[in-house]
C-alpha cells in the first residue's frame, strides 16, 4: 500500500461538528452522537448463499436481481476511501460466490479500504488461500457454530463443518496468519467453547464469539436455539477467564449486567459509528436490523452512502440521546443500556424496555407478556428444500414408551409385560 | 488584528475589546491554573472489533 | 525520547473528529483515538519538527503538560502509531 495522504482530510465536510454537539465527556458518550463516518461497517455483497444456515440474520439464499453491479460497488468503495472508513467486513450471503468478488477484493484494498470478509469457506481453495496469504490488507473470518461436525451441521447444514474445516486448513497451509473463526453461540455449542478454542489454536487463528440474535431466519429458531439464562453466566465467566485472545465484536454488552464489562466499548454502534450496506444498496443501522424499521435509506436513490450517513432520519435519531424507558430505575442500565435494539424489536418487545436475554430477568418476565412479533419485511431464503438445508430435528424418545417395542420373536414369557403400578 | 495576549488554557485572544467578566483583568487572567491531564485524558485504545453492529 | 526525532507510522491514517482524531494503523489493525486536539497537531508536527522537544514548545502546550504529552507519545510508540525517524549515517 502506498502511504496514506492525509492532505485532503481538512477538506472533508463535517456536519457533526457544527451546531450544538456537546464535547468532552468519555469516549462512548461521544460515539452515542455519532461520527461524520463510519469506523467500520458491514457490507453484504450479495443475498446469495450455498448453504440455508437456521439462523441466518439476512435470511440468505436467492441472490436479489438489483443487485449492485461491479460498478455500483467500485463506487462504493471510493466513497468509503473518501469518508475514511477504515475497514469493511465483507459479508452476504456467501460473498465469494459473487464472480468479481477477488476483484472488489484487490480494488478495495487498492484503495485504502481495509478488508475482512466472512464466508463458509466454500472458495478459499488452496490456491486462494495462497492468493489471500501474499496479499496485506485483507482478513478471513470462517464462520462455524460447532466445535463437531453434529452440533454445527445441525444449524448450518450437512457438510458445512467439513467446508469450513478444510477453508482453514487450506488458510493454515498457505501460511495465512490469523484467520478468525466466528462462532455464534447458541444452547448447543455453549458447551464447547474450550473446543473451539483448542480449534483455533489449531490452526494459528483467533476465535472470536459472538451473539445470536432473532433476526432474519433467526427469529424462526430463536426460542431453541438462544442459550439460556444459565448458560449466559458460563458464557461471562468463561469469556472473563479465558477471553484475552477471543474477540467479541462487542456482542455481549448486554451481559454488563453481571458484573465486570467485557472488553470492548460496550455501546450499541448501530447507525453511531457501524451500519449495513445491504446487496441491492440499501442501508441498515446494522446487519442484525435488516427490516423496514431500521432502514436508513438506499444509496442509489438517496445520494450515495456518505449522504445517507450523515443526513438520514433513522441515524439522526439513533444518534440523539436514548430513553430508559422502563429501565430507568435499575441499576445496571448505565453499564448494559437496554441491550440490543434489534434483539428487543424481533421479539416484539418494546424499544424502551430490557433486553429479552436481559442478565437481571426483567426480559424473561417482557417476553413471557402479551407481545407481538414483526412479521420480516423480506426474505430471501431459497423457496425448496435444498440438499445443504438443515433439518433441524431434536432426537426424542416418546415419553409413553418405556421400551423398545416386543419382538415377535420374543422368547421370554413375560416379553412386553408391564405390572400396573401402585395409586 | 487586535494585539493582545493568548491565554494558556484556553488559547483564546485576550485584548482591550474582548475583555469579558472572565478576564477582567490581565493579571488575575495569567493565574489561572491550567487543569491537570494524564495520558489517559489524551488518548484510548480500542480493538477495532470492539464497537457492535458488526458480524 | 525529548530529544529524538520521530514521525507518525507511514501505515497510519489519521482520521480528524469533532474530538480529536481517530488513529488506525492499517498493518497491525490497531485504533487508537486522540481525545484532544492539542495532541492531533503534536502527533501531525512531530514530522516537521527537529525533535519531540521542539514540537511541544512549537504546540504552545504548557510545560506543566508535557510528560501527559510523553506519556501519550510512548503509548503511541508502543503500538507502532509513530516511529523513531532513522538518524541519518
């Protein structure tokens, strides 16, 4: 990379530093007002995926026709290159079953916009690997939700541990140095945080933990698969104990409540300091928010990102001082502020109130209540059943059964007798 | 351009025409004390996988 | 340290804000934010100025502030933010 110029900084224009902004204060105070630019935000390339994973936040499969062309993204990215975003997680859907994905690739980081990308590992082949382990600038995360091939095809598809896997191992091979292994945490992989850790280990890569939300296809699954209270306190505690090298993305600060914050800012960076750029162009306050209700605006339509950044209703909102609501008289809003906005909306519980995984209880009692879940605003999943589809079954034994049917073949007398048991 | 001073702590222009009840005099002006800063007043680290909202 | 030169990272890129600046080193992904901006243009001038000495008395800081000042230079130093300009031979 050539050396970054920083002479046309001064021509920037920075709405957020006219007018009555407050200065001073700590850090995240300022944040909650929001920046002129993103720090970094999430780019879906495309709603096209090869996998049909349970949980899906931007309920991936069909790729959508308006999608943005190479063009239209190459635009994008000088924007960014403009505004200063530092980097970009790449995302979809599967973004490298886009065909010029490798070539957005190399022209982001041509342009002074650093790079991660999350995928399945369907495309990092040896050879790619070997592409991605020359080239600077650039990050791989693989997401996988089971340190074994049970607990994660269960979520995210038959073959889908051994893709991931092998994406890895390619990665290791090729030299690559620290892959992230993005892992969300669910009730059945809590117990297998050593597990993944030992993986990425492994494989010289960072694990990196991360909140399950109910949206897209989330909301399907949420109720099973969100970890229960108990298992959000062995969550804390091993992240206290042995998160120093594990990432978060500051998903958990909702668990502020329990005691000592996690690493991170522990600020909800919705529409402040991230957002979502979605496949067709549209913009999200982040990509677990991807409805109606949180749409900022469409950069096609409404004069590029940075316009919509800095001038969109949603975010002006977002950036002005939020309510408590119902949660004003606990004491640990300061450290948890009311959680997740988009964990509260896709269960239908209000904005103002706690956090349906709430560490105090109070979400317990709200989604126990009267309430009314949003019906999705889209959904791109593929319509059939495909082969990589998970089949979510839980293996159960009927509860009036209390033994394998009697074989016709039986010797025993008393085969299949059960005695009346005693009132 | 008026000529004046510039106080210490506040880097504003002091001269004749700008004298407000807070710089009544330029002697008593010159006292103020400058607050005390640490290094952690001027700067903070974060991971740049610290900020949610980003999968 | 007061009497080195020294200049920001060329990896750097310093992003102003209505607070300061946000620091990011594109190689080791480190982001730092300068919370003020009497350290922004001490961190910007350091290039331009003989030595670290000779920034801060060009800053107008008061000397009562100085060691802050260093102290924030050696954290920047430490995460590779600003480097030691090689003497010439």
């Amino acid at each position: 990379m050539t050396l970054l110029e920083d002479a046309g900084l001064q021509d920037r224009q920075r709405p957020n530093s006219q007018g009555d902004r407050p200065m001073g204060g700590t850090l995240v105070e300022q944040f909650e007002l929001g920046l002129d630019a993103p720090i970094c935000l999430t780019w879906e390339l495309t709603y096209a995926c090869n996998l049909a994973c349970a949980h899906c936040l931007s309920s991936s499969g069909r790729r959508d026709p308006r999608e943005l062309s190479t063009r239209q993204c190459e635009a994008v990215i000088d924007e960014l290159q403009r505004m200063q975003v530092f980097y970009v997680n790449i995302g979809g859907g599967e973004p490298t079953i886009r065909p010029d994905f490798w070539h957005l690739l190399q022209y982001a980081v041509d342009h002074q916009v650093g790079v991660k990308f999350s995928t399945n590992g369907v495309r990092i082949t040896p050879e790619r690997a070997r592409f991605l382990a020359s080239t600077d600038y650039v990050d791989v995360q693989v997401s996988l939700d089971g340190a074994t091939a049970e607990v994660n095809d269960h979520i995210r598809g038959p073959g889908s541990y051994e893709t991931a896997s092998r994406a890895l191992q390619n990665l290791a091979d090729a030299g690559f140095r620290d892959a992230k292994i993005s892992v969300v945490v669910t009730r059945h992989n809590v117990g297998q945080l050593d597990e993944f850790k030992a993986l990425a280990d492994e494989h010289g890569a960072t694990l990196r933990l991360t909140r399950l939300r109910p949206s897209g296809r989330g909301a399907d699954v949420w109720d099973d698969l969100h970890p229960l209270p108990e298992q959000q306190r062995v969550l804390f505690d091993w992240l206290t104990a042995h998160g120093e090298n594990v990432l978060t993305g500051d998903s958990f600060f909702h668990l502020a409540g329990f005691g000592e914050s996690l690493p991170g800012l522990n600020l909800c960076g919705a529409g402040r300091v991230v957002c979502l750029i979605d496949p067709i162009g549209d913009v999200y306050a982040c990509p677990f928010a991807i409805h109606d209700e949180f749409h900022a605006g469409n950069i096609l339509h409404d004069g590029g990102f940075q316009r919509v950044w800095q001038t969109s209703q949603l975010f002006q909102d977002l950036r002005a001082p939020q309510s408590s609501g119902a949660c004003t008289s606990c004491a640990f809003y300061d450290s948890c502020r009311g959680g997740c906005m988009a964990a509260k909306f896709f269960t239908g519980l209000p904005m103002d109130g706690p956090d349906p995984e709430c560490v105090q209880g109070y979400g317990e009692s709200a989604l126990a209540a009267d309430r009314v879940v949003p019906a999705p605003s889209q959904d791109h999943s593929l319509p059939a059943t495909t082969r990589n589809q998970p089949v979510m079954l839980q293996l159960t034994r009927r509860p009036d059964l209390a033994a394998p049917p009697v074989s016709a073949c039986a010797e025993d007398p008393l085969a299949g007798y059960r005695p009346l048991r005693p009132h | 351009m008026p000529y004046g001073t510039a106080c210490k702590s506040s880097g504003r222009v002091i001269t004749l025409s700008t004298l407000d009840p807070q710089h009544t005099e330029l002697s008593e002006h010159t006292e103020h004390e400058d607050p005390p800063v640490s290094a952690e007043d001027l700067l903070e680290e974060v991971s740049i996988d610290g900020m949610c909202g980003v999968y | 340290m007061l009497d080195e030169a020294w200049q920001l990272s060329p990896q750097v890129a310093l992003r102003p804000e209505p607070f300061g600046a946000l620091a990011y080193h594109f190689g080791n992904r480190r982001l730092t934010f300068l919370r003020r901006p009497e350290l922004v243009a001490l961190v910007r001038g350091l290039g331009d100025s003989r030595d670290v000495r000779a920034a801060l008395e060009a800053s107008g800081l008061p000397a009562a502030h100085w060691p802050a000042y260093e102290t924030a230079l050696r954290r920047l130093a430490a995460t590779d933010m600003i480097r030691r300009v090689a003497k010439e031979p």
